[in-house]
C-alpha cells in the first residue's frame, strides 16, 4: 500500500499534535485542527491504513492513534521541515556558550548546560578523547620548602594543576630554569616520543632534585592519561521526568541508571572517531538497543576538534520529542562549537571573541 499524500498529511498530523499533547490523537482532532479539506469519517479510513503500514498504533483501547517507531523514522528521514532558530533561541546560544571561552572542561559543560536549557531534553557531551596527547607548557610554582605547584597545559588548551612534594626543593629562581628546562623536553612531544636520554642530559645540572623531577613527570603522565580518557558532562536528567512518558517509577529509575553508566552513555552517543563531523544523526526508541533508554529518542553527532579528534553530543528525550527543534539547535551548537574551538587551538587561544 502507497503512503500517498493525504496520508502523509494525515500522519504529519497525528505526529505533529502528539508532539505537542502526549494525547492520542483522533480523526475529528485532525479535521478541526489540521484544515485538510476531508472528512473525519475519510480521516478515519486513511488512519486505518495508516494502522495496518505500521506508521500508528491504539494504545489501550483510546479512540486516539499515536505514532510508532516506525511512524517516527518515516517523519524525520522524509517529512520533517529544516526549522530555523527563532531569535530568542539563537541569542540564548550565543550568550550561554559563545564568550571568553579558554578552557575545554569549561566549554564542554557550558554546551551541555546551553543545550539541556534550551531543549528541555537531556544531554550528554564529551570531550574529544586524544591519543597521543602533547604537553604544551608546564610551570612549576613554590608553595613552600617542600612544596610546589605544577601547572601543566596540553595542547588542547586543558589545565591541570598538581601538588609536588619533594625533601629537596629549589627556591623560586631554581623552579623557574627547572621549568623552562623540563619545557624544552616536553614542549609538543608525546610521551611516547620522549627519548630518556635526552631527558637525562636536558636535566643533568638538576640532579640533587631527582625525587621533585620524578614527581614532577608522574604529573605529567597523569594529565596526558587523564585527556587520553573521554570525559562525560550531562545536564538536564531530571527534565525527562517532567514528561508524562516517564511519571512511571520503573521508568524514572531505568533512565537514572542508565545516566549513572559511564560506558551505557558512551554506547548511546554511539559513532566511532571516523564518523563525518557535524553529520546529525536521530536514533528513535528501540533503534538504541538500550533497554533502560527504549522510550527515549537521541539526537547526536559529532563535531571536530583540532586535527584528529572527536567530540560527541547527544540530546536526550521521550520519542516524541520535537525533532525538528532539537535538530537545528544541535546544528547551530556544532556550528559554534568549531568557531569557538577553531579561536582556541589557533590564533585565538585567549578566547576572547564574539562566536
């Protein structure tokens, strides 16, 4: 049977009103509200095709008809109109993610926070995960006698600040030229491409200080591990439970569990580092495979950062989430994304720029 263009209209319809109601939608809803020029009583026929293709189904034994799974997909891989932001959504992105940005951590929840406001959805955003992760710089401060700070930068403009105990310590001057030293060796090399020999010869003139170096490397190591991991930043879990979908408790507790799975969030955001950069893709109900997460639908993509690596966003929310909303925040998001990150990798990396 052909889905031609008055059942199309018809299941726009159903789709659009469920959307915005979470109520089973009727065929005299659809004539009163839908202006299509057919009766209720041809509305009721097309719906019982409709039925019968698979794109609808009775829940209970209302008079209504909701979308199904496959209802969905065949509205947003053939139906759904590209919407562009309204004013106020695009002046709220700009001012929520789009100023003095400098630091990764900062952007990632700042994104995250933006996208679970402006949606009312659930997110889940990563930082991109590395391999072969540079040390940019690396300062050394006096705390006192027996105590200095490490402030190590990677490349991808992240910070991480460390306290280095030593018996023997050098006075403000000495951590000064032993920094610059330990920068000489580090400075855009990988770990992996480190030779000890070099290492040993840059820092033979600070041998008395061999506990503070050693320490001061483990600080170094820890940084690269801890940016080779991927870092999850959610926002929003508890906006899912405002949609009557979810008011059931077994429900509530799966969705609460499922976000508590580091590993379960990665899956969901799915793609791997090859997938195309900015390439949104709508995975709808049981298309996730999850389980605890078959009720919910997840807008995501990825978006790229600097030369190699991979960032993901998701949004999260009820199948009958309002895609087409959700579709052009996320593109706007990723849009913004690559300016704000191409300032700090680049010439920008002060962060100080419109977006």
């Amino acid at each position: 049977m052909k889905l031609n263009e008055r059942k199309i209209k018809i299941l726009e319809a159903i789709i659009t009103d469920y959307i915005a109601t979470a109520e089973p939608v009727g065929s005299r809803t659809i004539a009163r509200k839908y202006d299509l020029g057919i009766s209720p009583a041809t509305i009721r026929n097309e719906m019982s095709d409709l039925e019968e293709m698979g794109f609808i189904e009775q829940p209970h034994t209302s008079a209504g008809r909701i979308p199904s799974q496959s209802g969905y997909r065949m509205y947003v891989d053939n139906m759904m109109h590209k919407r562009m932001l309204t004013d106020d959504e695009a002046e709220f992105l700009k001012n929520a993610i789009s100023f003095n940005v400098n630091r990764v951590e900062y952007l990632m929840q700042q994104t995250a926070k933006a996208l679970a406001m402006l949606t009312n959805y659930t997110t889940v955003v990563t930082e991109p995960k590395s391999s072969g992760v540079k040390i940019k710089h690396i300062q050394l401060v006096p705390v006192d006698k027996n105590t200095a700070a490490a402030v190590v930068v990677t490349e991808n403009n992240a910070i991480k600040n460390h306290i280095i105990k030593a018996k023997n310590m050098p006075d403000a001057d000495g951590l000064y030229r032993l920094s610059g030293k330990i920068n000489s060796v580090l400075e855009n090399y990988a770990l992996d491409d480190i030779n000890s020999d070099r290492v040993q010869e840059a820092l033979k003139e600070f041998a008395d200080y061999s506990e503070l170096i050693v320490n001061v490397f483990k600080a170094v190591i820890s940084t690269v591990r801890q940016e080779e991991d991927v870092h999850l930043y959610t926002s929003g879990v508890r906006n899912l439970l405002g949609f009557p979908e979810f008011s059931d408790v077994n429900k509530a507790k799966n969705i609460f569990q499922a976000f508590e799975e580091k590993d379960m969030l990665i899956t969901l955001l799915g793609g791997g580092e090859n997938t195309a950069a900015d390439k949104i893709e709508i995975v709808i109900g049981g298309e996730n495979k999850m389980e605890e997460l078959k009720d919910c639908s997840i807008v995501r993509a990825n978006y790229r950062y600097g030369k190699n690596s991979v960032g993901k966003i998701g949004i999260i929310g009820p199948t009958r989430m309002n895609y087409s909303q959700t579709v052009s925040v996320l593109d706007e998001i990723i849009r913004k994304l690559d300016t704000i990150i191409d300032a700090m990798l680049g010439g920008g990396e002060d962060g100080d720029h419109d977006g």
